[in-house]
C-alpha cells in the first residue's frame, strides 16, 4: 500500500477515535479527562490535512490507485458526517444542516455511481472541494469553541457553517447539472 493509501486509511481509523474523545464521557456528564474536546478538534484538524496531502502526495509521485480514489471521498464522507452527527448530539450543529449535508453526500456519491457504470469520471470540481473546506473549517471552529476569535467577541463556527451549508448546496446542484445527460437516458 502506497503513503497516499496509507494516509487515506489513517483518516479513516481516525474517525472513532475523534469520535472517543469527543463524546465519552463518565457519569454525570463529565469527560474523563481535562480538555478531551479540545484533543478531539486537534484529531480532526489532523485527520482533515491528510485529505489535502494525500492527494497532493498521489498526483505528485504518479501514486493514483482505484482504491484510493475509492476511499478518498469515503474517508471525507465518514469523517464529516461522524462530526457533524456529533455536532447534533451535542448541541452545537441543527440536526436540519447535518441532513442537508450529509444528504448531499449521499446524492452525489449515488451520481458518481451512476456515471461510473456509464464509464464516466465525475472529478471533484472547485466548488466541491471549497465546500470541503468551508465545512472543516466550521467544524474545527465549532469544536474549539470559535477560539482564538471568541477571545475578541467574535463567532465563526456557525456564520462559517452556513456558508459551507451554501457551498454544499451549490457544489450538489452543479454535480446534478453534470450528471443530467445520464440521468435522463
């Protein structure tokens, strides 16, 4: 297995333990130890750097592989749609915006399936990959609390949030117009 794959597999087994440290807790609601929340942002931050770099890494060295271009957006997918579940269950996230979300995870994963018993490739376009971005962005900021920002006044996890919620929208509807051709056959 190339480092691009095996970076892409570090993502994914990074999920529960993101998941561990941001929900376990004892009883009476508290962590089982000082600043676990802020330990699982760090996991996360991490495990979203490995999608750039994976990449990054594939392209540059000629390391492109079926499997990993199988597990790349699963490893994404799995790893937001753990946060943002969350998110949910903490409070912090409207269970509607993790719906829209993830749902348009699934839509688009359902359109790349189609185009692939077609023969066709439906590359991540720019607008995805922004959408990507904005949504670890919301994320992390949502995680750490809006820190540093929250120091001077200012929120960023839920304004960043909707934007990411925008560009998930948008990016869908594009992958949509992309897609129309093999739908309608």
């Amino acid at each position: 297995m190339n480092l691009p794959n095996r970076l892409t597999l570090a993502r994914i087994i990074l999920v529960p333990v993101f998941m561990a440290f941001l929900l376990l807790q004892v009883p009476k609601g508290h962590t089982i130890f000082p600043h676990q929340d802020v330990v699982a942002a760090l996991i996360f931050i991490l495990a979203s750097t490995t999608d750039g770099l994976d990449g990054y890494i594939a392209r540059k060295r000629g390391q492109v592989t079926v499997l990993g271009k199988f597990m790349d957006p699963l490893a994404d997918k799995l790893l937001v749609s753990a946060a943002l579940i969350a998110l949910v269950e903490l409070g912090d996230v409207p269970a509607w915006v993790a719906w829209v979300i993830i749902g348009r995870e699934f839509a688009v994963t359902g359109l790349r399936a189609i185009a692939a018993a077609d023969g066709q490739v439906i590359a991540a376009s720019k607008l995805g990959k922004i959408k990507t971005v904005t949504q670890v962005i919301a994320i992390s900021a949502i995680l750490l609390k809006d820190w540093p920002f929250y120091l001077i006044g200012i929120r960023i996890g839920q304004p960043v949030l909707y934007l990411a919620l925008f560009f998930t929208i948008w990016s869908g509807v594009d992958y949509l117009a992309k897609t129309w051709k093999l739908l309608r056959k």
